[in-house]
C-alpha cells in the first residue's frame, strides 16, 4: 500500500465535496420539514374542528335515542298493564319540540312484537352513537397526545368538558398512546 500526500489531499477533497453537497441538498429539506409540520398542523386543527361538529350531532343523536328508549320501556310498561296511557306517553315522549317517538311509530298499530323491535333497533342506534363517541375520543386523545398542535390543553378542554357529560368514555394510558402515534 502505497500512501502520498496527493492521495490524502484527494480523499479530503473527495470528502468535502460530499460534504457540500450534502449540506446543499439538506437545506431545502430543513425547511421543507417546517413548512410539512405546519401543514400537519393545520390538517390536524381542522380534523379537530370536524370532531367537534362531529361530535356534538352524535351526542345529539345519542340523546334523541336515549329518550325515544325511555318512551319505548314507558310503552312496554303500560302495554303489559293494558295500555291505557299509550296516546299520553307518546303525545309526552318530546326533543327540541318534536315528538320522535310519535315519528317513529307512525301510524302502526301497537302491540308488543312491534314494541320489541323499535327497542331493539333504538338499542342498536344507541350503542352505535356510543361506539362513534368513544372512537372520537380515542383519535382527539391521540391527536392531543402526538403533540403536533399548538396548545393542546385548551382545545381539549372545551372538546370535552363542555360537550360530553362528565363521564370519561375510555381510560387512556398516556405512554401507549405515545407508541401508537409513533
């Protein structure tokens, strides 16, 4: 092996010729990175806003549902007691000045298998509002938890407190979310 100095001033050059270009080609890359978490951000403010809407029609729809359930065992109840009080409980059975039970009755006639299926497809409706409300609060808790929004405290804060009531859905640890998102 034969080592001269022109060998060694070669590699160097060879090497800061790397060097440069590397540096040359990493600058826009930098700042391409700024302008990508930016751009991150602000999908993920707007998927934020649309899990808002999202959420307060689902709650919405849930309660909607819950009351209609409530109409619907009040029915059964009175059904099997003779049903006296049929055209009271529904006329009493309102949301937001409508009367949904009466819409979803319509003019059929009432009897107890009829009953049983609107209980049933009301607890189908219910448990899938649920399920949409928990799986908008496992995808905000992990937008929240990435870090990748500004501020993120506040936003959840008036997510969740002011439109779900109170009760927590799911218990998220905060360390398995961090591995999901990552």
């Amino acid at each position: 092996m034969n080592i001269t100095a022109d060998g060694i001033l070669g590699s160097a050059r060879k090497i800061n010729q790397k060097r440069t270009s590397l540096s040359e080609t990493s600058g826009p890359k930098s700042t391409a990175g700024k302008s990508d978490s930016v751009q991150i951000e602000t999908r993920l403010n707007g998927r934020l806003d649309t899990l808002q809407a999202d959420l307060k029609a689902t709650q919405t729809s849930l309660t909607r549902n819950q009351i209609i359930h409530a109409g619907l065992k009040d029915l059964t109840e009175d059904f099997r007691k003779g049903g006296g009080r049929s055209a009271e409980i529904v006329s009493q059975v309102t949301y937001n000045g409508e009367q949904p039970l009466r819409e979803l009755i319509g003019d059929n006639k009432l009897n107890e298998k009829f009953l049983d299926e609107l209980m049933k497809g009301t607890v189908i409706r219910i448990n899938k509002d649920i399920a949409d409300l928990s799986r908008m609060q496992v995808e905000s808790e992990n937008i929240f938890a990435s870090s990748l929004i500004s501020d993120p405290s506040s936003r959840m804060t008036d997510m969740f407190q002011n439109n779900v009531s109170g009760e927590s859905i799911s218990s998220l640890n905060a360390d398995v979310v961090m591995r999901l998102t990552r």
